[in-house]
C-alpha cells in the first residue's frame, strides 16, 4: 500500500500546477512558473497545506469560553488541527496576487500536505507591525521550517522535527535543528553562535551530545528593513544551502534525525511557515525540482560537487 500511494516528484508537481493554479497568476516578472517548472504553494483555499495551532498565551483574549491556554505558549494542550479561532493565518490580496498574512498572536505552523526533496524553494517575506506575548522584548521572529517529518507538536507542542530557515529580524538565513535533528556545517566562532562560513571548520549541529552548537547563524545581514525580502532554499540528498536577497548565507551537510536508537540521513519532507509571535507576510512560495545545486550556488557554498542524487519518489499526503 505504501509503494502505491507514491508518486513521481515531477508528476506531483504537474497536479499542483492544475488548473487552480494556473487561473491565478502572480503578478510578479520573476513568476515564470510554467516556462522554468515553477509551481505557486498558494491557491485560494490554502488547499496543499493543512493548520495545526498551539497553546494560546495567557494573554489572548477573547477566545472560545474553555480554551486551554499558557504562561509560555508552549506548555499545555494544542489546538490542534484546523482551529485557529483568532484567523492567525489568513491569505489576501495584493494587486491580484495571493499574499499570508499571519499575525503571529499564537504560535502555529501552516503545513504542505506533501513531503517534497531535491529542489528549489522560493519565497518573498516582510514584517508587520504587531508583536505578542511571549516575545514583546525580542526580535519579530518566523520562519520556514523544511525536511518536517513525524507528528505535529514534536517541538513545543506546535511544529514537526525539522530544519529550520530562520525568519528572525536581523538573522534571516540562520539555521535552526528542531526536535532531533541534526548537520554539519563549516562555520566561525562569533559572539554566542557559530557563524556559516565556507572556509571555516566543519561542525556538527543540533540537539544531540557531541553537537558544538545548537544552530548555526547566518554569515551575514542581508536584510532589508520595512521591505519585502526574497529568500531561496536548494536541497539536494542530505545538504541544503540558504540565499538572502542573492547572497548564499548558510549551508549545511549530512542532516540527520533521530529514529528509534540510530540517526538516519533526513533528505526529504513537509515545509511548515511558522507563526511564532510577530506579525508577518509571505508571498511568491514558490517551488521547483532540482538534480544538483547551480554551479555558482554551489561554489558559494563552499561544497564540492557531488554525484546526482537517484530519482525519488514523493507520497502526497491526503487531508485529515
């Protein structure tokens, strides 16, 4: 039953090119998804992700009389699978085009219904002006969470184990490892952090004993205040490298996550868009399949050229 309900990664995306897609083209000179195999993550109906929320702070008010809430956010009961009774996440328009909105009150992640590998994600993303509880005093944070594998919740009772393209003010491009995952990367002592840098020395990551660090922080700051930022992610078998407004930021190596005693190469899985207490936008989520990194990414990297990875299938996940 497994083998049948796989398909081919390029058919897979053929279906999410159909026609519902195609009835809503963005207006944008970089959305040329048909010529160069792009595929828009947005339709109207949100209808490839699913919503799972967490536990709401003490703070919100006025919801539903009974709802478990938290000192923290991420202690407590979830709300679970579809019940967002603030419309945390919401998707408007802009000049004709499908933008998320997300207000960041609760902590929540919005999920791709299909786990994807080898490819190239594109996405343009700007800051509101709300912040919540339990980050008032800390920087407006997000983020693009990627290789999501195993149940919601895994991580403070809202997100799935994955990586994770940070979406912080000031630190887009960092790299996270959530709930038993982990990677190497090359990378500079720098203040509290390691700093991605392709001539430094090659460390592991993550959540695990012998781990130097926890995350990995961007080389440097892209980002450019109160505007849209346009971020890419290229995975290919167990690496993957991250670009801020062109610039190659972060890159990493041999992802792994835990299964039962052994660690076991992370190569594929869903994409979660996090609402972690600040208001923020997303538009253009766009992705492609790729056989290799482009030459020039690659070289920023600091990897060095591997063999194509062997043709994969991708198992589209139906709706709860």
């Amino acid at each position: 039953m497994r083998d049948a309900r796989r398909v081919k990664f390029a058919l897979l995306l053929a279906t999410l090119a159909g026609s519902t897609l195609a009835a809503q083209p963005v207006s944008s000179p970089q959305a040329d998804r048909a010529a160069d195999g792009w595929v828009d993550l947005f339709d109207p109906q949100l209808s490839r992700w699913e919503l799972w929320m967490g536990v709401p702070h003490a703070s919100v008010r006025d919801l539903p009389p009974g709802t478990p809430t938290s000192t923290d956010g991420r202690t407590g009961t979830p709300l679970g699978l579809a019940n967002d009774p603030k419309h945390v996440f919401t998707l408007t328009t802009d000049q004709g085009e499908p933008v998320l909105h997300i207000t960041g009150e609760i902590y929540g992640g919005l999920t791709t219904l299909a786990e994807f590998e080898n490819y190239h994600l594109r996405f343009e993303t700007k800051w509101g002006e709300k912040i919540w509880e339990p980050r008032l005093a800390r920087p407006r944070d997000s983020g693009v969470l990627f290789h999501c594998t195993g149940p919601h919740g895994s991580f403070w009772n809202v997100w799935m184990s994955c990586l994770e393209f940070q979406v912080q003010e000031n630190d887009i491009g960092d790299l996270y490892l959530l709930a038993g995952t982990s990677a190497h990367a090359t990378s500079v002592p720098r203040e509290k952090f390691r700093a991605f840098s392709p001539a430094g020395e090659s460390v592991l990551a993550g959540a695990t004993p012998d781990a130097k660090s926890g995350m990995i922080s961007r080389s440097e700051n892209f980002e450019r205040q109160s505007e849209w930022n346009s971020a890419e992610l290229y995975t290919v078998g167990d690496r993957a490298i991250f670009l801020v407004n062109g610039h190659v930021v972060n890159a990493l190596t041999e992802a792994r996550v835990a299964r039962d005693t052994a660690r076991v190469p992370l190569t594929r899985g869903k994409l979660q868009l996090q609402s972690e207490g600040s208001e923020v936008f997303y538009r253009r989520v766009q992705l492609r399949p790729i056989t290799a990194f482009p030459p020039e990414i690659l070289a920023a990297s600091g990897f060095t050229p591997t063999p194509a990875p062997t043709s994969r299938s991708t198992r589209k996940i139906s709706p709860p």
